[in-house]
C-alpha cells in the first residue's frame, strides 16, 4: 500500500491513532498507519489527550471513533467500511435495474460493463457495487483519513470475495490531479464513465446519517464539486454520472440529459460527445 501523499484532514480537527498497547502487533500496524497518515500516536486514557476523534487499530478493523464535539457522534457506533456488508448476492442486490447501475450504462441482456473512475470514493460503496455488477473501477480519495478506512474496508473484503475485489482499485489522490493534472490520464486509457458522488448540500430539513456526519467531519465540504464535474466532462469518453439527493439542485454546469431515480436520491447522467 503506498504512501498518503497528502492529508485533506480539516485544520479544526485534531485526530490521533491509537491501539492496545498490550497487544504488539496491534500496537505495530497503528504506528505504519501513523506513518503513512502523518498523525500522532495516542496513549489510551491519557487525560490529557486533546483529540476530537481518533483512528483505532482493533483486532478486527480500523475504525474511527468521534470523542469530543459533536453530541450525535460523540461515544457512538465507530466508523468503518464494511463493503462486504453490502448486499450484492440477493435478487435486489445483483439487478441490473438499480438506479446506479442503469446509469453508468449498464443494460439488461447486454454484455457491457464500462471501466469507471470514482473521483470521490468514500467509504467506496457504490464503487463495491459496480465492481460486483462486473466494472472495472479505479477510485480515487483525496481524504487521507476516509482513504485509509476505504484501504482497510477493501483488504478485509478481498479475503470474502476477491473477485470482486480485483476489479477495484483504489488511490489516495485528489481526482482533479488525475484526470487534468500535469500527469493527467492517458487519453487511451480514458474511462467510460466518470462517477461522482460529492458531499450532499446540507439545508434545515437535511436529516444526514451519522456515518455522513463523521465522514463530513473528516473530509469538510466538496465545495469544487462544480470544478470537478468540468474536469469530468473531458476526461471520460461515454458520460459523467453524479449522485445527489432526490430534490437538490443539479451541480453547476450543463443540465443533466436523463436522471435515475431512487426513493431518496437520483443519478443526474451527463452523456459525453468527442
């Protein structure tokens, strides 16, 4: 696994790693993830630690536990990626007529399955499950805390089902370097689809699941959102697919040509003429 290259961890928090010290090789892997991340190691029940949240090695999992700020987060459920927890077996989970899938182009009776870039991974599960359906997909974060998680989350699932697994990639990149940076992508190796799933716009009405709330925590707002999707539009070579909630505004940019719809959120679909 290489290197963080950069951290994206908001300037307002402070964020520690931290395992049993009496089990050594706990202790070990939490000192290679302090390393890689550039953060400070905790001492467990040092009252003078001043953390807001910290990254904890366990024996099963790396995980993210919320100890100080906000009071909906703070001792509650750890943050993880559990992509195997995603239902991809069942007849729902494998249909060809979720929205997602139908909106990378993927069709019932047809034998395509497009190569995706996921400029904003996450805890990678949509990306899981467009390589369950049989894309290749390389996903990018530019989160370095998310980013690890995600590292975590796609190593322990690759021991459950690593077929799926080989055909997901991950990187600790901002995507914008990738598709249009001094190195951008080769224009032969250009993706089919473009995906984007950025930080949904937060309104009075906004009821956002905790694991979003520490994901925001970590990561801040996507606020170049709009950038990103310009970007996009010229790196793929079939269409740029972009998450959002079912009643929030399109990004800034041209109007999406066809939108797939879930109960609570839709897939604004850009087609890509070169």
């Amino acid at each position: 696994m290489p290197a963080a290259p950069s951290q994206h961890i908001p300037d307002t928090l402070s964020l520690f790693v931290m395992a049993d010290p009496a089990d050594p090789a706990l202790l070990a892997q939490a000192r290679v993830w302090a390393d890689r991340l550039s953060l400070p190691m905790a001492a467990p029940a040092d009252p003078a630690l001043d953390a807001d949240a910290l990254l904890v090695q366990t024996a099963d999992r790396l995980e993210l536990r919320v100890i100080r700020g906000d009071r909906a987060l703070v001792g509650g459920r750890a943050l993880a990626c559990e992509l195997t927890a995603i239902d991809t077996t069942s007849g729902p989970g494998r249909s060809l007529r979720q929205p997602l899938v139908k909106a990378v182009g993927i069709k019932r009776r047809d034998r395509y399955r497009p190569t995706v870039f996921d400029a904003t991974a996450g805890l990678g599960e949509d990306a899981w499950i467009l390589a369950a359906v049989g894309c290749t997909v390389r996903a990018f974060e530019r989160s370095a805390v998310t980013w690890a998680l995600l590292a975590d989350g796609l190593r322990r699932a690759a021991e459950a089902d690593p077929q799926t697994a080989a055909r997901l990639s991950i990187e600790h990149l901002d995507a914008r370097s990738a598709l249009a940076g001094p190195n951008p992508v080769d224009p032969s190796a250009r993706p089919d689809v473009v995906y984007l799933d950025p930080m949904f716009p937060l309104g009075r009405k906004t009821a956002e699941r905790k694991a979003m709330r520490t994901l925001r925590l970590i990561s801040g707002d996507d606020m170049d959102a709009g950038e990103l999707l310009s970007i996009a539009l010229q790196a793929a070579s079939r269409r740029v697919v972009v998450k959002r909630p079912i009643r929030a505004d399109p990004l800034p940019g041209p109007t999406p040509a066809v939108c797939h719809k879930a109960k609570s959120l839709r897939f604004d679909v850009y087609p890509v003429s070169k």
